[in-house]
C-alpha cells in the first residue's frame, strides 16, 4: 500500500508513559525525510507531550473505573446492609412475639392458679366471682364484665366490673330478667360454646342490653 502511494521512507517516533510504549507517530514521504537532530528533538518533544496527555488519560479512566467499582460495590454493599436490616427486623419481631406469647402464657397460669385457689379456698360465690373477673382482668380485654346466672327461666346478675357510677343502672336492670327476653342468652344455652357478636342485633334501642355491656376481645 505504501509503495502504491508512492511513498518510500518512513520515520516512527515512540509516544512512551512510564514503563510502556503507548502510541507511535508515524511519518511516511515519498522522499528521504531528513532525520536530522531538529527533526528528532521536535518529534520527540511533541511524543512526549502526547505521553503525558495519554498517562492522564489513563489515569482518569482507571479513576473512572474505580470509581465505578467502588459505586458498584457500595451499592452491593448498602443492598447487604437492607437485606440484613430487615431480617434482624424480622428476627426481633419473632422474639419480640414469642416473648408475648411466652408472658401472656404466664399470665395464664397465674390467672388460672389464682381461679383454682379461689374456688378451693372458699365457698362465698361473691368472693370467688370477684376473684374470677379480678383474674380474667389481666388477660382478656373487656370494657365491662358480668357474671350472670340462669336460674331456671330467669337470668340474675351475680357480679359485674367496669360501670361508672352512672352506668349502675345497666347491671341492675338485668338483675331479675326473664330468659325468653334475652335470645343471646337463648342462643348460647342451645349451642353451649362462646359466641362473639359484632353488633348486638336487638330491634329497641332502651333495651337494657342494647349495647354489648361485656365486650370481650376483637369481634368478628
């Protein structure tokens, strides 16, 4: 291809940066070129300067790329961290539940403990309620509470918990009640295991248990 062009002599100049060789200047002439020392000093001169440029830009690529790896390993490192977040989150909700469950199980024990002792210890029914509705108190999250008695074909409060002072009256009016005025109570005694009632369904609003007096736990 050179001789083609027509050209015949050649001059190439190493462009060098510390320990390589990176580029050449190549000069091509159809005639001799004259490498006299001028030729040599100023092609020389400007290699090395193209050296320096091309040392920077390396150095700035290689700064790039650390950079990028750097970046890169960061965010690895940051997705590491959320990861391990949020399983040290998860971890510290399990013990935080089991430790839950772990008191609320004592607690438990302790309210059936102090039931059982209650029923043994004495055969007063007022004192043994007021220890049942004391105990249950620690575990089961009522508003107010009764304990009412079916006596053939009547219902009698026994004990309650939970009225202010000017609430006395609910207890007291469902203190002597027939049975057949209280179809919750009809409903239970036929299907014998708790029932939870979202909302009361009974059709006058002054009935005496209108509202859910003995509102236990989360209804459904």
């Amino acid at each position: 291809h050179l001789r083609q062009a027509g050209l015949r002599s050649a001059a190439i100049v190493p462009v060098t940066t510390p320990g390589a060789v990176a580029a050449v200047l190549a000069f091509f002439a159809a005639e001799p070129i004259s490498a006299d020392e001028h030729f040599v000093r100023l092609t020389s001169t400007i290699a090395g300067q193209l050296g320096v440029f091309i040392e920077r830009k390396q150095a700035e690529q290689a700064l790039q790329r650390a950079h990028e790896e750097l970046e890169e390993r960061v965010q690895e490192r940051t997705a590491e961290l959320h990861a391990a977040n949020a399983q040290l989150q998860t971890e510290i909700g399990e013990r935080r539940r089991a430790e839950e469950a772990e008191h609320q199980q004592r607690l438990v024990a302790e309210v059936l403990r102090d039931t059982a002792l209650a029923i043994n210890n004495t055969l007063d029914l007022s004192d043994v309620l007021n220890q049942i509705l004391t105990s249950l108190g620690r575990v089961v999250p009522y508003d107010t509470a009764d304990v009412v008695l079916i006596e053939g074909d009547r219902v009698r409060l026994a004990e309650s918990r939970g009225y202010a002072a000017d609430q006395l009256a609910a207890p007291v009016i469902i203190s002597e009640t027939p049975l057949g005025d209280l179809p919750i109570f009809r409903e239970i005694i036929e299907v014998r295991r708790p029932v939870v009632i979202d909302r009361l369904p009974f059709a006058r609003p002054d009935d005496p248990m209108a509202r859910p007096h003995a509102r236990i736990g989360k209804t459904r």
